[in-house]
C-alpha cells in the first residue's frame, strides 16, 4: 500500500510532472520559499534528475531568494523574482523583473544590496527590470520617489549597464 502513495506522482506523465515542476519554481521564485523547491528536489532520485536541467536555468535566482528570505524576516515583506510568463525553464533566462521592499533601501546600506544584487547582475541577461514597492493598506505601491529610483540608477550606473 505505501508503495502506491509513494508511485503516485510518478504515474503522472513527464510532461504533467514537467508542468506541476515549473509552476513550482515559478511561484517559488516570485512569492514562496526556497525550501519548497529544495523539498521536492531532495525526495528522490527521480524528481532530482527530472528538476535539474529547470533548476539549472534558474539556480543563481534560487540562492538569491535563499539569501532575501532574510529581508522578509527583517521587512516583513519579500523580494519578488518576476520571470516572463511563458518562460518553460528550457532556454537560459532573457529577462527578470525584481520587485524590492522599499524597506530594503532603509535597513541595508549600498554595499549590501549591491553585495546581494551581484549574482543577478552578472546573469547574461538582456533586460532586468529593478522595481521598489511598499504595501499601504493592503494595496501595492510601486515606489517612484526620487531618492529611491536614484539610488537604483546608481547600482546599475556602478555595473556597467545603461538604465532605460
């Protein structure tokens, strides 16, 4: 009878168990946990071979969601890693959208975050998209203040990028 539960999944063809992988990552990536990937990728054997080729063309974006779960434990609100809506984790990634507490700019100062955005820059990207938010009663803000925006310039301007 174990036997069945544990077969379960895996009676779904690879292409369901491919789909069940990407919606993973992908909300992993813009609103979850590190650790839930890392749960199905270590269960076995299986899901490991079959996750590996997705989780390679994201991997570097895992470990910097692993290193901002420490802002939302400071902020109380997440870093959000946005990928294209059609992206199937087959081609390396084009383009990202990061969504940055506002807080962040508070509590951390320029070396930190610029410390904690350098694995993003030296992704071979064509287009990443840095955004501030704040929540104000319930309702998300993106964050347009001069000060802020200025400073995100600045840690584009200090990589070398041309900011659009």
């Amino acid at each position: 009878m174990a036997n069945f539960h544990l077969l379960g999944f895996f009676v779904l063809p690879t292409e369901l168990r491919n789909e069940v992988y990407r919606h993973l990552l992908t909300d992993t990536l813009l609103d979850g946990r590190t650790s839930d990937v890392s749960a199905i990728y270590l269960a076995c054997s299986t899901t490991q071979a079959e996750l590996e080729s997705m989780i390679s063309k994201v991997r570097t974006l895992l470990h910097f969601k692993h290193e901002c779960e420490t802002i939302e434990s400071l902020t109380g609100e997440e870093v959000n890693i946005k990928l294209p809506r059609d992206y199937l984790y087959r081609t390396p990634l084009a383009e990202i959208t990061l969504w940055i507490p506002s807080k962040v700019f508070v509590i951390y100062d320029a070396i930190d975050i610029r410390e904690l955005l350098n694995p993003v820059f030296e992704l071979p990207l064509n287009t990443l998209t840095l955004r501030a938010y704040c929540h104000l009663s319930g309702c998300l803000y993106t964050i347009r203040d001069s000060e802020t925006v200025m400073y995100m310039i600045n840690m584009v301007k200090q990589k070398g990028w041309v900011p659009a």
